[in-house]
C-alpha cells in the first residue's frame, strides 16, 4: 500500500510498502528517501553498485541518487519527501541532517538499527499512517512534524554511528558543514584549504578531525563527490567527456581524463561502455 499527500505548493511526502510501482508511476528524482528494511532482506541497485540490506537495516538516499529494487523477499517501509514539503536546506539547525543523512557522494548512510530507535520509528510510522487517513486541513502540517521527529531519530542514529561520548559535537559539526560545502562548491573547488578558509580552520586540523572519526580524508571526500557526480553525467547524460570535464571545472579533458582513471582504476570510455548496457 502506498500513502500519499501533495499541497498547493507542490510538497509531496510518500509512504510505500512497494517502492518498485512508486519508482515506476511517479517522478522520484527529487525525492529524499528513508528505506527501512523490517523483515526479511532486500537488494537494491544504487548509483549502478548493488547493496543487499537485512532486517532493520535502513539507508538514505538524496535526490542524485539513483535507486532500483532489484530483489525484496520480506517487509521494507519507503519513506519518501521533496524540499517543497520539508527542505532540509531551511530546517537544518532543527534536524542536522543535511551533509550526513544526505549527501552528493555514492557513500551513502547505512545502518543497523537498534531497538529502542526501531520502537521509536514504528511509533512515528503509526501515526502518519492515520494522519494520511484522516485526510483533512491539518494533514499536511501533522505529517511535516512526524517526518521531523523521524529524520531527528535517524539523525540521532548516525551520530552514535560516527562518534562516540567521549568526542566533541563541535568536530562532527565540522565534518557535517564541510560535506555540505563539498556538495555545493566541488566544481569550483578541489582544494582542502578552499573548504578549510570557509571553516576557519586549517588543512592540516580538518585531516586530524576526519582521522578521529575514521573517516576518509578531506581530500578523499572530495575527489569522491567528483567521481560521483562523473559517473552519473556519464551513465544519465549524452554529454561528451570534454562537455563533462568542463561541467566539473576541468580546463582539460586529458586532466579530467587522468584523475578518472586515477581514482577508478580504468579509463572514462571502459566505464562509459561497460555501465551504460
């Protein structure tokens, strides 16, 4: 079954125990989307790479991912919105999620969930099942607040997941605003000290925040955001590669054609050729 709600401004938000037919009859591109596994184990093909989930597992997905179903043997629940329903951009001292649940990259969040956030995350569910029920002039806004509190419980889950009590919110603060910057400047940008000047920070104190959580370096993070978007305007676009290479701030194909097979491991034609059957 599939629940939906629109408004005049064109928000939408939908809950679906059958994300193949809404992927089919609707235009999800510029969809967030919540995937929670509840029974069972599904596979999905996201940006072209498989991932097999398990019960109570759950991803998030921006609206630059592309997602298939490819296989789902038990119960999943898909929780999916637009910015014209609830921008995370806006909202973002209330839920923190942007940069962390939802990025540019194909690193996307993934995640066991435990039980008290299970209990937590039915509760939510319930209710927007019966506020899509009642189906009346304050729907739209009791389901904007429910849609709230389930992306701060996941919110809340992927700091636990990153951190620990014993680090600072101020340096998973920086990691999150330096991701969010990565997405939004990483054409023009393909420098740490870029991000680092916009952080009034230092290259070399952003490397030690990064190696504390375990995370990949700067760097890394943005050559993955490049990569990623390059795949996509590879697989999605009739772009040539020169078109491409100037699309992501490359004054040269072969620069841009260098950095492919440096990060990837084969050249940009090979990968064109082999992902786009």
């Amino acid at each position: 079954m599939t629940h939906y709600y629109t408004n005049s401004l064109k928000g939408i938000i939908l809950l679906t125990n059958n994300l193949p037919a809404v992927l089919a009859g609707h235009k999800t591109n510029d969809l967030y989307k919540f995937i929670w596994i509840q029974e069972g184990k599904a596979t999905l093909v996201v940006d072209h790479v498989e991932k097999t989930l398990g019960k109570d597992e759950f991803i998030s997905l921006s609206p630059l991912h592309d997602i298939k179903i490819k296989k789902a043997e038990g119960k999943y629940i898909g929780l999916l919105f637009n910015s014209e329903f609830y921008s995370i951009y806006k909202h973002d001292e209330e839920v923190s999620c942007n940069g962390l649940l939802f990025n540019g990259t194909s690193r996307i969040v993934n995640m066991q969930l435990p039980e008290i956030t299970i209990r937590q995350l039915y509760e939510v569910i319930d209710k927007m099942r019966d506020e899509f029920l009642l189906n009346d002039s304050l729907e739209g806004e009791m389901l904007r607040l429910l849609l709230k509190r389930f992306i701060i419980l996941c919110t809340r889950l992927a700091r636990e997941h990153f951190s620990d009590s014993q680090k600072k919110e101020s340096g998973f603060d920086i990691i999150r605003q330096y991701s969010i910057l990565v997405d939004k400047h990483f054409k023009e940008k393909k420098r740490v000290a870029d991000y680092a000047e916009m952080l009034h920070r230092s290259p070399k104190t952003l490397s030690n925040i990064f190696a504390s959580y375990q995370l990949p370096s700067p760097l890394r993070i943005i050559h993955e955001r490049i990569i990623t978007e390059a795949k996509r305007l590879l697989l999605k676009s009739p772009a040539s590669v020169k078109e491409i290479a100037t699309i992501l701030g490359f004054e040269h194909v072969c620069t841009f054609s260098r950095f492919f097979k440096h990060i990837m491991g084969e050249n940009i034609s090979d990968y064109r050729r082999k992902n786009s059957k």
